[in-house]
C-alpha cells in the first residue's frame, strides 16, 4: 500500500494526464471532436501545472535550509 501511495505522490500528473488524454480520444473517436479537442488542451495543462508546483516546493524548501544554514553559521559566529 505504502508503494502504491509513493507513486501516486510521484506520478500524479503523469497518470491525470494520461487519463485526461485517453479521454480526449475517446471523446473525438465518438463523434465529439470539438469536446475531445478541448479535454485535449488538458494535457499540457496539468503537467505545466505539476511543474508549477513542484518548482515552487523546491524553492521553498531551499529557502528553508538557507535559513537554516544562515542561523547555524550565525550561532557559531557569536561563539
């Protein structure tokens, strides 16, 4: 179960997206072109949107250790 969660966390956009596109195809291949075109700009969508918010997690979490880094080196300064 833990495995499975872990990929989830992981692959989240990958999979949405996946979905997102075979729901697309099946959208045009039954006579619904327009809808399946508008379920396909969905794609690059999510997965802009995952890097979105990884990058914003990544920066954050840099920020937190340079602080981090900055407080120790400033507690071994004064020492």
């Amino acid at each position: 179960m833990k495995n499975i969660k872990l990929l989830w966390t992981v692959y989240y956009p990958v999979i949405l997206s996946f979905l997102s596109f075979i729901y697309s195809v099946s959208l045009w291949f039954n006579g619904y072109q327009l809808e399946g075109i508008f379920v396909g700009i969905w794609v690059p969508s999510i997965l802009a949107l995952a890097i979105c918010i990884r990058q914003r997690r990544n920066d954050y979490y840099r920020s937190l250790y340079a602080e981090k880094k900055l407080n120790e080196f400033k507690l071994n300064d004064n020492e």
